[in-house]
C-alpha cells in the first residue's frame, strides 16, 4: 500500500460539528461528505413521515439545501449535530405533509352550499362543478415548486415572507414562482375555456 494510501486511512475522521463549521465557510468537500454521512438516516426519518419515497427525496434535497444555508447556526453546545439535523428533516417534512393534505382536501372539497335564496339551477351547478375541475387540471400542469408557492398563498393564507420561511427560499424565488405560476394557471384556464367555447373576458 503507498504512503498516500495509508495517510488516507490513518487521517483522522472530522467530527459533524466541524464538517458544519467548514460548510459555513463554503467548504464543498466538507458538504459532500456531511451529505454522505447522514442521508441515509435523514431519508429514512423523512420517508417515515411522508410515507412517500419520491417526496422523501425531493424534501432531502429542499433539508441538505437548508443545512448548507444555515451550517453556521449550528451550535454543539446545544446539542449533538444528528439532533439538529433531524430537527430540520422533522420540519420539512412535516410543512411537506401538510402542504400534501391541503392538495388532497382541494381535490376532495365538495362545491360549496349556497343559500337557498340563491341556489343554481342543475345547468349552473354543472357548469360551476365543470370549473372547478378545471382548475384542478390546471393546477396539475403547474410545475411542482410553483403550484406549492400557490397552494401555500391561497389555501393556507401564507404571505410570500412566510412562504420564503417555510420553504427555505429566497423571498425573490417565491415572488418569481407566485408570478409565473399565476400567469400560467391563467394561461391555461383561458385554453381551457376557449376551447368550451366559453368567455372569461
């Protein structure tokens, strides 16, 4: 065995605390073998709580994302570093299961009941159930990022700061991803309707 080989295998292995604190300083390296270290716990954690193994990855990614944003917030005097990160995992994971159930209760909401003075006839509720199912298919065509920002703006009432919180994005991505999806969503129920011969102007 050479003598680079056995300097590799007698270096000593960096403590979490100080891959963290070298990620802060924008150490890539350091980064990469964080990732190495704990993604599989984390992903396993994670897909426990989403269930999911698709989405486990993807809030995997949004968590190593976070971890080298916030490296520099870690403290080991607080506590031990897989701690932290799983506090992080937890989190995501959770915003990301209740951003999946507040789909889920948008795709399952029953029409709304109106009062009786103003009650649709049959052909009005059908056209009203008709839009509705539209705006589902349009949200479906929406990228995944852009239709959470929406879904989290206009069925959970968050503003685009605290949309830029619980994501861990830019507040520029966000106010990027509302504009863009917005626009496409219009775009597409206008199609939509033209294409029923129906005017939204």
């Amino acid at each position: 065995m050479s003598a680079a080989a056995n300097a590799k295998l007698e270096a000593p292995r960096p403590e979490d605390g100080e891959l963290l604190a070298a990620i802060a300083g924008g150490d890539r390296q350091a980064y990469r073998a964080l990732y190495q270290r704990y993604a599989p716990i984390l992903l396993g954690l994670l897909s426990r709580i989403l269930v999911d193994r698709s989405e486990a990855e993807d809030v995997l990614q949004e968590v190593f994302l976070q971890i080298w944003k916030k490296a520099g917030d870690f403290d080991d005097r607080r506590g031990r570093a897989l701690h932290w990160l799983a506090t992080i995992a937890r989190n995501r994971a959770l915003d990301r299961r209740s951003t999946l159930e507040s789909r889920r209760r948008l795709a399952a909401a029953p029409m709304p009941n109106l009062p009786e003075e103003e009650s649709l006839d049959p052909a009005d509720e059908a056209n009203m159930a008709e839009e509705v199912r539209h705006l589902h298919r349009a949200l479906a065509q929406i990228p995944e990022a852009q239709r959470r920002v929406l879904l989290l703006a206009y069925f959970e009432g968050l503003s685009q700061s605290e949309i830029a919180d619980r994501i861990g994005a830019p507040l520029g991505t966000v106010k990027s991803h509302t504009r863009i999806g917005l626009a496409k969503l219009r775009d597409f129920l206008r199609k939509s309707s033209a294409d029923r011969g129906v005017d939204h102007r």
